[in-house]
C-alpha cells in the first residue's frame, strides 16, 4: 500500500501544470450569468454552435482537478464535435475559492447532496440551458474526469431523472468515501462496499424509481492515481440498478485494451467499459486519423481513441467513429509509447467538519494544508 508521503506527494504534483487551452490561449466557451441561486458558487460556461438541431441534446462536461472548463474542451474536442453534430455543451467550471486546486468536491456532503451545494448548482444550470436553447429534456447527458467523473456519478444518482445517459473517466463510484481517509482509500481502491451496497446507495439517493441513464465507463489499466478497481466498483454499482448480470453481453479486445457491453432484457445497451490498455490517468484522446479532434496536454492522454467521439456515439447522438469498439493494433502509430504515465492528477480530500487537534488525524490534516490540499 502506498505511504501517505506518497499519496501526498503525488497529489501536490500536478498544481500549476498548464491545461491545454491555457498553454494555447485557446477559449471557445462563454459565459452563463443567473442561472440560478448557485449555492455551490460555481461558474457556468457553455458553447453554442453557430447550427443547432431541433431541439438539440444537451452534454454536461466536468473537468478534473487543476483544470479549467476551455483547457477540458480544447482537450478533450468537445466542442468541435458539437459543431459537427448541433448539440449544445454546459461546462461547470469549480473556483479556486471552493477548492485549491479547483476539484468538484465530490464526497463533501455539503455539495453532493439532492438541491445542495455544488450538485444544486449544476441542476440550476441545466434547467436555465434547457429553457434558453429549446433543449429536449429526454437528451440530458453528463460526464466528467477523476473529479469531474465522481461528480458525474453524484449528478446521476442525485438527479437520475434528468440524465438519459452519464460517462465516469478516471472515476469513482457515488456515496463511497466521506472524508480525506476514505477519499485516498477509495482512490487506492480499499475498502468498497459490497455489490448489494453499492446498488443501494445510489437507489437511495433520491426518491426516483422509474429507469436509470445508460452508463458508460473509461479508466486506463496502468492509472496509478485512481485505481482501476473503482471502475469496477462503479459497473457493478450500474449492474445492480440496471438489473443486468455480472457477466457481460458482449466483450472485445484488440491491440490490449478491452471493452465490454452489458444488454438489458430488450437488448439495448445500458452500460459500455473501456479499458485502456498502458494508460495512466486522464482522458483517452486521438490528434490524428478518423477520431481526432483532441489537444494533448495534462491529463488530456493520445491513445489513438477518442473517448469523447466514443461516449457521445453510445448516447445515440454523434456516429460511432469507427466499426471497431476498441483500438486495432493497425490504428497505433509505430511510434505510441505502450505506456502513458502523466503526472498524476489529484482528487482534492474535503477536510473534516470537525478536526481534532491532536494525533494522527490532526497530523494529517497538517500534511494536506501544508501540501496546499486542504484550506
């Protein structure tokens, strides 16, 4: 198990590095102003296409920490891929006030709870861009990197009548860690409730008791920072809530990485895993052949397979980029390294409510404020 030295170390690592946008100076978003009471005090920003469809589909992006919202769309292409298909982008943005270095705070119970904090916040701007830009309400979609995609799991639970379909990147389940210890376990992938456990947590979240979104998961085999386990934990908590078995329907694997599809009872996919053959944390992105669309960068990882195309062709509202669900070893380049390991990227532990002023937890606490983690 690593040390705690360590587990610091790596998060403070990544505090300051560049996103893309901001090395580019590259900004196509704008901004959203009254959206709402936005008790999260987050920013809003957003993309509109010059050409929209009749009521276009609506996609949430959250970024991971140390990102801002233009440094994850230059990225990550979501907003070129929104000009090619007319759908409309929301881009919760976290302030440096809320958190250091700038993570949706994902476990605090503050901001993940229903018409609370940060998660409020983020309804807010859904209901004010549905309302602005004729959206249809069936085709709401959300999804998010390390923080961004533990967020992106709380929006679905809290909110699972408002999303048709989520995707979790380097991510970890919803309701599993309350506090900076549970956070770095989790992370390290110790200590997940049982299968039954993580149904319940979700089903108990909110009130709602019709069908859940379709799910799709993206986590690189090699991630040292958020442990592949918790890509695990957040199938088998969507295998429970969509009633599916364990055993997929439907699994490949080319050139190593592997994908999996779980069906339901009439055949429709309900949940997609990629898994990332050499890939540290961040998100899957392609700069070249039919996929690109992408900018390389912090945590924003050339692995020759665009996650963004991907995920919004399991959505049903862009073409799928290619026949083959994973990478064919003819689609690398000679010269991809096998193994991308970036700087980790951090997942900023919320500080207890009550912090006792001697022993161990106050030594850590004393860590984590003097690594500029905790405020």
């Amino acid at each position: 198990m690593p040390r705690l030295s360590e587990t610091l170390s790596r998060l403070a690592a990544g505090r300051g590095m560049p996103t893309p946008a901001v090395a580019a100076g590259i900004d196509r978003l704008s901004d959203l102003e009254g959206f709402g009471r936005n008790p999260g005090n987050l920013r809003a920003r957003i993309y509109v296409p010059s050409s929209l469809q009749a009521r276009p589909a609506l996609v949430v992006v959250l970024h991971g920490c140390t990102q801002n919202a233009a440094g994850y769309d230059t990225g990550s292409g979501w907003s070129r891929l929104a000009d090619e298909q007319g759908f409309v982008l929301l881009f919760p943005e976290q302030k440096s006030a809320n958190n250091p270095n700038r993570c949706f705070n994902w476990f605090a119970p503050e901001d993940v709870s229903r018409d609370h904090g940060e998660a409020q916040s983020i309804r807010e701007m859904i209901a004010a861009m549905i309302d602005a830009h004729a959206i249809d309400p069936a085709r709401v979609f959300v999804n998010g990197l390390s923080a961004g995609g533990a967020m992106t799991a709380v929006m679905l639970a809290q909110y699972p009548e408002v999303f048709a379909g989520g995707a979790i990147i380097g991510g970890l389940p919803y309701g599993t860690a309350s506090g900076v210890m549970q956070a770095m376990e989790r992370m390290r992938g110790q200590g997940m409730p049982d299968a039954a456990s993580l149904g319940t947590l979700v089903r108990d979240a909110s009130a709602h008791r019709g069908g859940w979104p379709t799910l799709s998961v993206w986590h690189g085999d090699s991630d040292a920072t958020v442990q592949d386990a918790n890509a695990e934990a957040i199938l088998t908590q969507w295998r429970v809530l969509h009633g599916v078995d364990d055993a997929p329907t439907e699994r490949r694997s080319a050139g190593g990485d592997a994908y999996r599809v779980w069906r339901d009872a009439a055949g429709r996919p309900v949940i997609e895993d990629h898994r990332i053959a050499g890939m540290g944390h961040g998100t899957p992105i392609a700069t070249r052949g039919a996929e690109a669309g992408g900018t390389a960068g912090a945590f924003m990882l050339d692995v020759g397979i665009s996650s963004t195309r991907r995920i919004a062709a399991f959505w049903g509202i862009a073409p799928a980029p290619a026949d083959a669900p994973v990478r064919d070893e003819a689609q690398r380049s000679p010269r991809e390294p096998r193994r991308l390991q970036p700087e980790p990227q951090r997942l900023q532990p919320e500080p207890s409510a009550r912090r006792d002023s001697s022993g161990v937890a106050a030594v850590i606490d004393d860590a984590l404020r003097a690594a500029g983690l905790l405020r």
